[in-house]
C-alpha cells in the first residue's frame, strides 16, 4: 500500500479540518505515477470523486495514497473501493476515512484505459 504516515484517528480528524494537506509518499505501490519519495498535494474533503481519481484515506493507522475504483453509495454508510498500481486491492473503506484527492498527480488517459481493460 502507498503509505504516507502513521497517525492516530485524533490526528486525523484534525487533517479534515485543513483544506489543502501535502505529503512525502513512502512507497511505490502506485508507480510510476506516484514513486516513494514524491510529493502530493491533497485537495483535502473534496467529494466529487469519480473512478481513477488518486485519493488519500485512513487505514489501519496510516494514510494510504491509491486510485479509486468503485464509489458505493447503495449501502450505508458509503464505501470507496480503491487499487493500487501494482494491482493490490483494497478492502472497502468507510467514507468516514476518507482524507481527499490528489491534485498533484493524475493517472492520465492511456493508463486509465489499460486498468479499466485489465
């Protein structure tokens, strides 16, 4: 998984207050889009998500950068489904630890095409 930094559940909670969060990512898993090491800029609370876009959410206490796959809303409460590029899957995560989108890095169209065909 793409982790970014370990954190208590308190700490981020007060992540969601900010508007806009940047960070180092300490690995590879979304390569090469996003190497361990780079910066992202994190567009904190924005929930006009759609498939692809690069999200940062709460799990286990860390902060996992990865794509999202699958937006829930038929259940409650809501589930984001998301992957890595290494082709690691998630388990479901509650919107409630959801951090926000990554504004500084974007999958492009062609490798967009080849997940969704994969």
């Amino acid at each position: 998984m793409e982790k970014l930094n370990k954190i208590s559940w308190e700490d981020f909670e007060k992540l969601k207050q900010l508007s806009i969060f940047k960070a180092n990512v300490a690995t590879d898993s979304m390569s090469p889009v996003i190497k361990a090491g780079d910066h992202i800029v994190v567009d904190v609370g924005q929930m006009n998500l759609k498939r692809f876009d690069i999200i940062v959410f709460y799990f286990d206490e860390t902060l996992i950068c990865h794509y999202l796959w699958r937006l829930n809303k038929i259940v409650s409460p809501i589930y984001l489904q998301t992957k890595s590029l290494v082709g690691l899957i998630d388990y479901p995560i509650p919107i409630e630890n959801y951090l926000g989108k990554v504004i500084s890095h974007d999958l492009g169209f062609l490798r967009k095409m080849r997940l969704f065909i994969d």
